[in-house]
C-alpha cells in the first residue's frame, strides 16, 4: 500500500492506493468518529462491492443510499434522496458518510455531506479510473444544472482518500479509456517525463497491466495532491487541472448529461484546446499530433459531435466557472508539460478551433 498526503494543514488526510483495501477494516475506523455511518453508491457498484464495505462496519450504526448510474442524475433532486436517509435515521453532525462509487457518486456525497447540518465527515472509496485519479483528490463537489455542469457545489475535503486498484477489475473497457484521459492531463500540464512515459506504456494500460495501471495512479495522485496543497480553492495553479474541460464541460451539457463521459469529453476538449494553443503559436503541428495520437490510443474521442454548433459552443462556454465579467477564460499549453493559468483568448481565434477543428 502507498501512502500520499493531501497536505492542508488541520484538514490534511491521506489518499490510500493498493490491493484489497476494501477488507481493510483498520482503513476506516481510524478515520470513523462516530457510531453513525451512511454508504452512498449506485446500482452498478453495489451489488459488486458494498457488502464488502459493509462487513468492515460492524461495529456501527450503518445505512445505505443506492441511486441510479449515471451523469444524468446528478442533480439537486437525487441530493435529496440522500438527505431523506440521513434525516430518517436521525444522523447527527458527527456522523461519517462514505462515497462508493465513481465521479459522479464521490461529488454527490461529497457535496451531501458539506450541506448536512452544515457539514459531516466523508470518506471517498473511488472504482473508477477517473476517480481514483481525480475526481475523489481535491475537495471538489457539487451537482449539475440544465445550464451547466458542477455549477451548484462547495470544496470540502473528505477525511481519506481509499483506491483500492482491484476495483478496476470490473471496469469495463470505456470507462477504463476515460479515465485514461485525465491520467494523460498531468503529464501535459506539469510533468512532461510523465507525458513521455505514458507515450512508452500506453498499451501496458490499454491491457490493464497491474504494475503500469498502479505506477499511473500513483503519478497521478502525486501531481493532484501536489497542485491542491499548494492551491485548494482554484485561485491560481489549480485550474490548470481544467485543462479540456472548458470544452469538454460544453460538449456534456449540449449533447445530454450521459451521452459522453466526462473523460470523452475531456478528451475531446483537450485536443480543441491543443489545436487553440497552437493558433496562439505555442504549440507545433507535430505537438498536437502527439496529444491526438495517445488519445486515440486510449482508444477515446478526439472530436466534438458535428451537432454541436459553434455558436451552441460558445453560448455553453460562457456558463463556466473561471470566466470573469462575461469573458471566456481557458488553460491553453504553452508546451506539452506546461500549462497556462486561465487566459481571456481572442473571440476570433477561439471561432477558428470552433469552426474548424474536427468538422
């Protein structure tokens, strides 16, 4: 088992990566302050891995929330569900709610737990890809809107991070490949050696190999925890992690909550965003051939959907979170391993990628 640690100082807590660590009993007591404890996971995850959760929790007062699969539901209304349990059961503010899920579930309890009575622990137990390597580390939680993605939520960090890599074994093959896309992310924001590598094992990971899936992950959280210790609330390094999702969060909300991933639609918001650094005269075509081509590797989409208009695009767009005073804010590469700060670019330019790249 390796051990990282998110550091935050009071609220700092450690992101646990190893096999079978969901029978280890110790990993959650110790981090369990309470005799009330609710699971939160969906109909996909639970019947392959909560009774092994729940047979660690004997020794507490345990109730469970299972919610449907999906990008499409999470939303304010199946926040509720979770609150109708927690009230039901008579939670107290010192309870503990643990997340077993992917994304989606991690951000939805997440965000549960900092609104219920003002906010309960909460412990991430990420078995998806994307999650073990992102979305579980940071604090980021909340729910969409029909008008834009993570638009309702708040930064609460969990008390731990478990990712457990013999989850993986039941990921199928798509959710796999985007996860993949946020692995590639910070080897093009940060860590251009780890760029390289993942060019040099990509197939190693396409076929699952353990070594390579557990050397991934570890990079992965080492850069994530890096950026979040130095930057927890995104008022600076940390929206480089939004490198594609400008894009990609306009392509989720226009083609219909589910229809991509959010891994697809990063994916495909990378290269956009590649193809726009290149238009700024960053990046080279060779540059953005290579990003093209590990995408296309991990066998992901690397173009919007034709029935997305430009215009569709930049009215989606304008809806995001590091946009200042109505301007279009994106994290560009200045090189593969370095990426911009949130830049306003010029409405001209931005029209070239979206009228031309792709279509």
């Amino acid at each position: 088992m390796h051990k990282i640690i998110v550091e935050l100082d009071k609220r700092s807590y450690p992101i646990y990566i190893g096999s079978d660590l969901l029978t280890k009993k110790e990993l959650y007591s110790q981090h369990i302050n309470s005799k009330q404890v609710i699971v939160i996971s969906n109909v996909t995850i639970a019947p392959l891995y909560l009774d092994s959760v729940l047979k660690q929790l004997t020794a507490f007062q345990v109730a469970s929330v299972i919610l449907p699969d999906g990008e499409q539901f999470k939303t304010l209304e199946y926040i509720s569900t979770i609150f109708d349990q927690l009230l039901s059961h008579k939670f107290s503010r010192n309870s503990t709610l643990i997340a077993l899920g992917g994304g989606v579930i991690g951000d939805m309890g997440g965000f549960a737990a900092a609104c219920y009575q003002r906010g309960i622990h909460f412990i991430q137990i990420p078995t998806t890809l994307l999650a073990q390597v992102d979305s579980s580390v940071g604090g980021k939680t909340g729910v969409n809107h029909p008008l834009g993605k993570n638009m309702i939520g708040a930064f609460y960090q969990p008390q731990c991070v478990i990712a457990d890599a013999d989850v993986l074994d039941t990921l199928d093959d798509r959710q796999l490949s985007a996860g993949l896309a946020e692995v590639i992310k910070y080897g093009l924001i940060r860590d251009i050696n780890f760029f390289v590598w993942l060019e040099n094992n990509i197939k190693a990971l396409i076929s699952r190999d353990k070594t390579a899936l557990a050397y991934a992950i570890e990079q992965s959280c080492l850069n994530k925890a890096q950026i979040v210790s130095e930057d927890e609330t995104e008022t600076g390094i940390r929206a480089t992690l939004n490198l594609g999702h400008t894009f990609g969060h306009a392509i989720e909300t226009g083609a219909g909550y589910g229809t991509y991933l959010h891994g697809e639609a990063v994916a495909i918001g990378t290269c956009q965003a590649a193809d726009l650094s290149k238009r700024m005269g960053w990046l080279n075509d060779d540059d953005v051939k290579r990003i093209i081509d590990l995408f296309v590797a991990c066998n992901l989409p690397t173009v919007p959907p034709i029935s997305l208009s430009s215009e569709r695009f930049i009215d989606l767009m304008s809806v995001d979170k590091k946009n200042i005073d109505g301007q279009i804010r994106v994290i560009l590469l200045k090189k593969i391993g370095e990426a911009t700060l949130p830049i306003g670019v010029n409405k001209d330019i931005l029209q070239e990628t979206l009228d031309t790249y792709g279509r």
